[in-house]
C-alpha cells in the first residue's frame, strides 16, 4: 500500500475514532484507534505525518478555562488530583507560574476532566473533613483534648488530602488498559504536545510530583478513599443528599 493511500486510511479511520468518541460509542472508537496505531507500526509513521499530510488538524485540541488551586490546605494536592484525572482521560493537566491551572485535550475530554474534578474536591474535602472530626473525637476520648490546636487540625486536613491523588491512581491503575486504549493514549498525547508546543512557550509546566512531611495516619487514610471512590460518575450527574458516590472496585 502507498504512503499516500495509508494516510488516507488513517485519516479515516481517525474521523471515525473521534465521531465514536463524541456519542459515546468507546467500543467502535477504541477498534478504530487500534487500526491506526497497526497502521502507525507497519507502514513506520507518527501523528505529525498526518497532521501535516492534509494541512488540515486531524485531532481538534481545546484547553479549559483556567482552575484555581487555591486552598488554605495548600494546593499541591489540587495540582496532583487534576494530573491524575487528566492523564486517565487523553488529557494533560499543566500549571502555570502564577499557580493557575488548565487541562488540554479534545473538547468532549476536557469537559468530563473539568466536571470530574470539581466534583472529587467536594467529596474529598467533605470525606476528610469527617476523618478530621473523627480525630478530634479520638484526641479528647484518649488524651482528654478540649481543642485541637488549629495547626495541627490544618496539617491532618493536608496530609489526608496529598494521599488522595496517589491513591486514585491506583484506582485507575486497577482497570488495566486495553491494547486499544492504549493506542488512543498514544495518539492523544502527540497531539496533545504538538498543541502545547504551539500555543504556549515558557510559562507553563506540567505538574509533577514532591514529597512533604505529613501525618501518616491521615495520609493514609486519603490514599484509601481516593483507592476505593467510584470512576464511574458521568459528567453531569446529580449528586444524591449524603451520597459520596463509593463504589468498591473489584
């Protein structure tokens, strides 16, 4: 098969992966990028080569508005949790030098990060508030504490929170990825770079990760809700009065 003849192929199928992508369909999109990534393998190409082989962008990348990681709990936590969502939905979260934070990917992507994250902060933020009155319970019970001195509660609060993100991770990290999920991986994160690379230069970075001192009781504790939260919340959806929305992987 010609060069030419493969692109015209993997453009479309690349139409048909994001026409599935946008109703929903994830059986028939994550067939179709696995055609493309075989194509990719066998005939030796990159995403470059047929974004630029039609001068038309095969793969439309958005960028959200920009999020706040303002937290009197500190905001490395927020940085951490929006990374891990984007990078398990074909997004990439960055951050900028003022601290302000924004998710690239295609639009539809974008939207489900954005949705999901507001909603995780609520739940984590309610969850370890109850830890924290459950300490405060402990703490007069077994040391005859009237009151928890401010500090410490806002450490508690902290070290909970920066658990969180790792262990969501290992929830996602629990629904091993198809071939074909991965395939879409790949295909995302270049575009993903291609649009980063032209549109921003050197006041944005992508978040990474840093270890602080933090209770580990706490830390603990924000490592096994963020393991056990359900993934299953779909963008707009209502939350339920008392509802935390867990349910136990297996």
């Amino acid at each position: 098969m010609e060069k030419e003849n493969v692109i015209q192929k993997i453009q479309k199928l690349l139409k048909l992966q994001y026409g599935a992508e946008s109703i929903g369909s994830t059986g028939e999109a994550f067939q179709a990028a696995k055609m493309v990534q075989k194509l990719l393998m066998e005939y030796n190409l990159s995403m470059s080569d047929i974004d630029t082989s039609d001068g038309q962008d095969t793969m439309k990348m958005d960028k959200s508005v920009d999020i706040s990681s303002g937290s009197k709990f500190g905001n490395h936590w927020k940085y951490e949790l929006l990374g891990v969502i984007a990078q398990n939905n074909l997004c990439q979260a960055y951050k900028r030098m003022d601290g302000k934070m924004f998710v690239v990917g295609t639009e539809d992507n974008v939207a489900v990060v954005k949705e999901f994250y507001d909603y995780l902060v609520k739940v984590f933020m309610r969850l370890g508030k109850k830890h924290l009155e459950e300490m405060e319970l402990e703490a007069g019970l077994v040391y005859g504490m009237t009151v928890v001195p401010e500090n410490i509660r806002t450490k508690y609060m902290r070290s909970y929170l920066e658990g969180v993100p790792f262990g969501l991770q290992e929830n996602y990290d629990s629904l091993k990825p198809t071939s074909a999920e991965t395939a879409l991986v790949v295909c995302h994160k270049e575009a993903i770079e291609d649009y980063v690379n032209d549109n921003f230069q050197w006041s944005e970075k992508k978040t990474r990760k840093r270890t602080r001192h933090v209770y580990g009781d706490a830390y603990d504790l924000g490592h096994a809700d963020g393991r056990s939260v359900s993934l299953n919340r779909q963008i707009g959806g209502k939350e339920e009065e008392g509802s935390l929305f867990f349910e136990p992987n297996t």
